[in-house]
C-alpha cells in the first residue's frame, strides 16, 4: 500500500491511530503507532510503548508521519 505523508502539529501530541505510522528518518525503519506492546526502530530514535500510551523520540527532526 502507498505511503501517505503527513505532517501532525506536535504541539498536541503525536498522532496514534490504526493506519499511522512513524518513519525514521536515521534508520529509514517505521514504527507502528499503536503496537500491541511496544515497538521501536533499528536505531531506537523512536519508541512507542502502547502500554503506557507514550511515545519517545530521540530527535524530533527525524520523524516522519504516514498512513497506509
Ligand atoms: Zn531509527
């Protein structure tokens, strides 16, 4: 499926849903926005705990947001 860039205003959050998805751009893997447990990249820039409902990025500038 295509990938549907978009980008969220951060300053309410990082959006979660089903079809969202985190791309990093310092590994280039994605990272589901709602895993079952938790999910991070190669890299670990970017972690999602579902657990906990928060997400952690290392460096904000390098992440990309798409739906697929
Ligand atoms: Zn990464």
């Amino acid at each position: 499926m295509k990938k549907k860039y978009f980008k969220p205003d951060l300053n309410k959050g990082f959006p979660a849903g089903k079809k969202i998805n985190y791309e990093c751009g310092l590994c280039g893997e994605s990272v589901e926005s709602l895993p079952e447990h938790f999910a991070t990249c190669r890299c670990e820039n970017i972690s999602v705990d579902a657990d906990s409902a928060r997400v952690t990025v290392k460096d904000n500038q390098k992440i990309k947001f798409f739906r697929c």
